[in-house]
C-alpha cells in the first residue's frame, strides 16, 4: 500500500478520494467540546475551531486510518497523508460553511436528522434501523447520541449549503460526448527525443568561462552555517528496570482504549464473531504491559534528565555534572542545518536549539522515541561563499549540466520550427547520437505514453492535436529529455458503445463539474471572509 500511496502521492485522483474520506469521517465521527473555554486556532464569526477539537479529531483520524490500512503508520507515509492538515482543512472548511448557512438563515430540523440517523446503513441490520447497533457504535466511538445527533444536525446543514450551490450545474449532450472522446479515442504518435546528455562532451570548461559562471552563481555554492554539538544522552531503556506495571492499570488502559483493539480482518474471518468485537485482555495483556512500562520509563527518564538540566543550568557546569554523575557527553562533527548528525536526526526540536544557541549555550530536554537529550552548543562556523578553487568540481558539473540542457533545448526548438513550416516531417529526421525518433502504436490518453514516459503537459496538448494542426506547438521535457510530438492517427469512436454509456458519462461529468463549483464557491467564500475579518486564523497545521 505505501508504495502505492507514494507512486501517486501527487495524483489529482488520489488527493480527492483521501479528501473524500477525510471529508466523510469528519462530518460523521467528529468532536463536541467546550469550544469557547479552550485555545482556539481558528474562528469564523461566532463559530470557534480550539486545539482539543482539533486533537481530538486528529487522534480519530489516525485510528481510522491504522484500521484501514491495517498497519502502523511510518513517517512516509503521515507525510504523503499529511493528517494534519487534512484535518485543519476540513475543520476550517465545516465551519465556513457553517457560518454561510447561518448568513442564509438555512436550518435543520429534529425531524430530518432522526430520518438520516434512521436511515444510516451503519446502524442497521437487514436494512432496518437497530437501536442496540447504534448504541454499540457510539459507545466504541466514545460518544453520546445527543453528540452524535448534534454532529449530524450540523453535516446536514453543510449537505444543504453544498446542494444549494451545486443545484444550478448543468451537462449538454456536447460536453458529455467530449468527455467520452477525450477519455476513450486512442491515438498513435510519432515522437523525436533530444538527449542533453549528449551534448556534455562537446563543451570545453575554459577558466574564464568557469568563473563567469561561478560570479554570476556564487550564492548557489554558498557553504550554510555549521554548528558542533555535545551532548547528554538519557536511554529510556536504563530506566525500565526501575518501574513497575499494575494489573489495575493494565484493565483500564484496555478498556480506555477500544479502539486500540478492534480485531482486524484477517482475524474477523479465520474466528469468525461480531464485526466490531474486540481482541480478549488476555491476549494482549503482555503488550499492554511492556507498552505502560515503556511509557512509565519514558517518563522517569525525562524526569532524570530534567533535573540535571535544572542542576546545569543553575550551576554552568555541564561537562563537571555530567562527570560526576558517570554520563560521558558526546560530540558531533561540524553540521549544516539541512544535515543534522544520523545519531540526532530524530530528536524534536534539535535544529531549533542547535542553530538559535550561542556557543556555550544548552538546549532545554529534547527528546526522540527512544532518549531524552541535552544539548550544549560548543562552536559554529559561518556561512561563507567558498573560492572557485574549493569548489571547481560542482561548478564544472553545473555548468556542464546546464549548458547541456540549453543546447539540447535550442536544438530541439530549431527542429520545431522546420517542422511547423513544413521544411521537414519527424521521420525526415536523421538519426544522430544526440537524437532518438519513433512511434508510440496506440493510447489512451491519461496513462504513461508508450516510449515517452507520463507527461501531464502531452496529455493536455493532445486534446488540441488534429490533422490540420498534428504537431504540437511547444517542445516538452519529459524523463530527461527534450520531447516533440506529432499525431499520425486517431481511432474512430465506437458510437454504439457512446450511446450505451452516454448516461453513466453525463451524470460522472455532472458530479465532476458539481464538485468543481463547490470548491470553487468554498474557496472563494473562505477568501471573502478571511479579507472581511470574519475569519480569524489563531493557528496553522504546522503549530499544532
């Protein structure tokens, strides 16, 4: 799954199912809290977003994805599904639209929200509404149903804001059928490639030229500021011996946490049981324990190494306390801001400390999953701009690079241009080492183009293709390579099969452009409101 989630991390497809999913779980299994007592992060006239609601949907959201891919969550892949601000976005959005709807004096009543509870697959069985299902389910999700319903009241006002500015949205027969076309017409290309590397051993990288380069680029080969660090080390591992797990912490660790225990399901179905039963305490007893006890050290150790920070901090005494206490303080090589030492690469917070401290100065407790840390700056260099001489090699590999590129490029124009006029065809064109020309058979536009690779920008360019204008007007860079096209043919559409799935495509296209004018009409609003002063913004997903 995570290497499908990065292959398509920057796909427009993926970003709206996992907004989708953002979006359904939010309006569905969302927070109620004291919204005006706690700290806010965003408002929106009187309606109020604070950092515990955020949280609390936060930590809501993890879980579900943790059951949804069945795995913990790594660090690649929170980056790619960026939780945070997933659910900043939609908070912030829910209540944009919330205090639109109370501008339009749009409300809803006690009656349509017991129909949409009633009519809830996911409190139904055999397709009528169960009273015990329900009740089960909003005690797993640790919720009230008057919070549940409150919740429900609120996504339906957001339904019928989003249907009012959707309603006026209209497809023409034209449109759906251009869609069809552009979705299903495959095409044959024929296609030039430029490699610049081949022109790299043509230039010659004459001193003069070099340091022409390197005045006119000096700040690209800046070096950054360096820092030196020591510092105190306190493993959680040497304080596990120390504490102690009781069985009462265990049960209510366990019957805090459901949902830390759902069985998945791989094991629903080799036992069988009810889809929402839980793994017994029995089997899980061990690893409660070891995780309370990790915790309980976690703990014990920052207290340690609070102290001793206390203790420096008092006394300037660093390197003395650290002696008498036995720790022996470790120290790094000199380090740049964007390379921090792989032994503190996880440590929160230590580039901060590292590159705002004064040489003797000590960081407050830093800590990463497995130790907590002191850290005392003990000298820095300056960032400078190096001598030509310090850096030849980069330079010359820089220059190579881009000069390369600029030829390949001019290259690849000249033959555009003889093309358009007509003094030449693609497959005029001789074969040189710097050149590759062929055919890609046919394709459906939207995919990797057979022997050219993926390029967005062909793929819009097709669309514009045709026998009167078959070569494309600009030259793409795709894989590394200066790319022009030229169209040879275009299948025929299969009207039969048009007709067949003119329905399905109308109403695809009409939730398409629906969807479009509803982001475009919510961006827009949020804009207006944030220039009006309605929205105030406290907080941003990165503080949080």
């Amino acid at each position: 799954m995570l290497s499908l989630m990065r292959k398509h991390a920057r796909n427009w497809l993926m970003k709206v199912i996992l907004g989708i999913i953002i979006l359904v779980f939010i309006f569905y299994f969302g927070s109620l809290r004291g919204t005006h007592e706690a700290e806010k992060i965003l408002a929106v006239d009187d309606i109020i977003v604070t950092v515990d609601e955020f949280r609390k949907e936060y930590r809501q959201l993890l879980d579900f994805y943790r059951r949804q891919y069945s795995m913990e969550l790594s660090d690649s892949l929170l980056e790619i599904l960026d939780p945070k601000r997933q659910v900043y976005d939609s908070l912030l959005n829910q209540a944009v639209i919330r205090a639109k709807a109370e501008e339009l004096n749009l409300d809803v009543g006690a009656e349509e929200v017991q129909q949409a509870v009633l009519s809830n697959p996911n409190f139904q069985i055999e397709g009528v509404f169960d009273l015990e299902t329900y009740e089960r389910r909003l005690r797993y999700l640790g919720m009230k149903p008057e919070d549940f319903e409150t919740l429900q009241k609120r996504s339906l006002i957001i339904s019928k804001v989003e249907r009012l500015i959707k309603e006026s949205v209209k497809v023409s027969e034209f449109e759906a059928y251009d869609l069809y076309r552009l979705q299903n017409q495959a095409l044959r290309l024929a296609y030039a490639k430029i490699d610049p590397e081949a022109f790299t051993g043509t230039l010659v990288a004459a001193d003069e030229i070099l340091e022409e380069y390197f005045d006119k680029n000096a700040e690209a080969f800046r070096i950054p500021r360096k820092v030196k660090v020591r510092y105190l080390r306190f493993p959680v591992s040497d304080y596990l011996d120390s504490v102690s797990v009781t069985e009462e912490m265990i049960e209510k660790y366990y019957y805090e946490n459901p949902g830390l225990f759902l069985r998945d399901k791989e094991t629903k179905e080799k036992e069988g049981g009810e889809e929402d039963d839980y793994i017994p305490l029995e089997k899980v007893r061990d690893r409660i324990a070891e995780e309370l006890a990790e915790d309980r050290a976690f703990y014990k150790a920052y207290e340690e190494a609070k102290r001793v920070h206390d203790t420096i901090y008092q006394n300037d005494n660093f390197e003395e306390y650290a002696a008498e206490l036995g720790i022996v303080p470790q120290e790094t090589e000199f380090f740049p801001e964007e390379d921090p030492p792989d032994e503190l690469a996880a440590v929160e917070n230590l580039l901060r400390w590292a590159f705002e401290l004064r040489p003797g100065e000590m960081s407050p407790v830093l800590s990463d999953e497995k130790a907590h840390y002191l850290v005392k700056v003990v000298d820095e260099q300056a960032s400078r701009i190096p001598t030509l001489e310090e850096v030849r090699d980069r330079v010359e590999n820089m220059w190579r690079a881009e000069e390369s590129l600029r030829l390949a490029r001019e290259k690849a124009l000249e033959i555009l241009a003889d093309l358009q006029e007509g003094k030449s065809t693609l497959a005029d064109l001789p074969e040189e080492e710097f050149l590759r020309k062929g055919e890609t058979g046919f394709f459906s536009p939207g995919d990797e183009i057979p022997e050219i690779g993926y390029s967005e920008e062909i793929n819009r360019a097709l669309f514009r293709l045709s026998g009167k204008i078959p070569v494309a007007g600009e030259v793409f860079f795709v894989d590394g390579c200066f790319t022009i096209i030229q169209l040879l043919e275009k299948e025929p559409i299969d009207e039969a099969e048009w007709e067949k799935r003119k329905e399905d495509v109308t109403a695809s296209l009409l939730r398409l452009k629906k969807d479009i004018l509803f982001r475009s009409w919510l961006e827009e609003t949020r804009n207006a409101m944030m220039k009006s002063g309605r929205l105030k913004i406290y907080a941003r997903p990165e503080d949080l």
